[in-house]
C-alpha cells in the first residue's frame, strides 16, 4: 500500500502543469546533431532543452612543451568557439519556439552531464556516439558508457 505521501504527490503531480527537461551533450559533431533532433523529434512540446557541452581543462592536455599560459591561451579559443556554436543552436531553436538553455564547462564532460543531470533533475539525457561494431561487438565510447553508469535519469544514446 502506498503511503499517504506517496499519494498526495502523486495526486500533486497529476494537477500540476510541468515542463520535462531534457539535456543532450552537444559538440557540434554529427552525432550530437543526431541526438539533439531525435530528442525535439520524440519528446512533448512542453520542454526544456538543455545543451551541454565541454573544453577540456588544461590537466587533460598532453605538455608538447607549451606554457601554461599557451595552455590557457588554446583553452580560451576553444571555449569561444564552443560560445559561438552553443548561441548559434540555441537561436535556431528558439526560432522553433524552444525553451533552450546552454551549459559550457571548462573540464571533464563525463562529470558535468552527471552533476547537471542531477542539479537540473534532467528526465532524459540524449547522446550521440560513433558506436563500432566489429569482431568484438558493440562499443559506445567511455563518455557514453559512464553517464549509463551513473546518471540517474534514462540515457538515449544515438549513433
């Protein structure tokens, strides 16, 4: 039997008008593309799109004998260019009347899709992947395979 908590907020949900949110990880690859129309594709109207997306942080880039203010350098060219996709996409849907909200960190993009999905209670994440079929089977890549892990909501994943 449920408790009655459990039935008021079900009773609370069923006469509550809510927007369902929906994250997709976008680099601006085909793949993100796939995923970002499969989601405007099969989801309600009444929703909120959210972009994420991510430049890498300078720890993750191999020396080459750069500086760390070369470092900084490639990190802020990178991240104006990731700016400009992001506004880029955000105002094409918001001429197809989209709720669109974009989200740029600086690090590691398998840790941000999984705080913000929980930050922002994401009801589905989309996510495209080059996926490889071959003699070893079916891969996804280790972006893909840590949100399955451990974001809470459903994972789509396209390839």
């Amino acid at each position: 039997r449920k408790s009655e908590a459990e039935d008021k907020k079900h009773f609370n949900l069923s006469n509550t008008h809510m927007s369902l949110n929906f994250a997709i990880a976008y680099d601006g690859s085909e793949f993100s593309k796939r995923a970002l129309s499969t989601c405007l594709s099969t989801t309600s109207k009444d929703r909120n799109i959210h972009l994420f997306t991510a430049v890498k942080s300078p720890s993750t880039y191999p020396p080459f004998g750069l500086s760390m203010e070369q470092v900084e350098g490639v990190i802020e060219e990178r991240k104006s260019e990731a700016e400009e996709m992001l506004r880029e996409v955000e105002n094409d849907l918001k001429d197809l009347g989209e709720n669109v909200f974009i989200h740029l960190y600086i690090g590691d993009i398998r840790i941000f899709i999984k705080e913000k999905c929980d930050e922002l209670e994401i009801d589905n994440l989309f996510i495209g992947t080059r996926g490889y079929s071959s003699i070893k089977g079916f891969l996804v890549g280790s972006t893909c395979q840590y949100c399955l892990k451990n974001v809470k909501c459903p994972v789509t994943i396209i390839r």
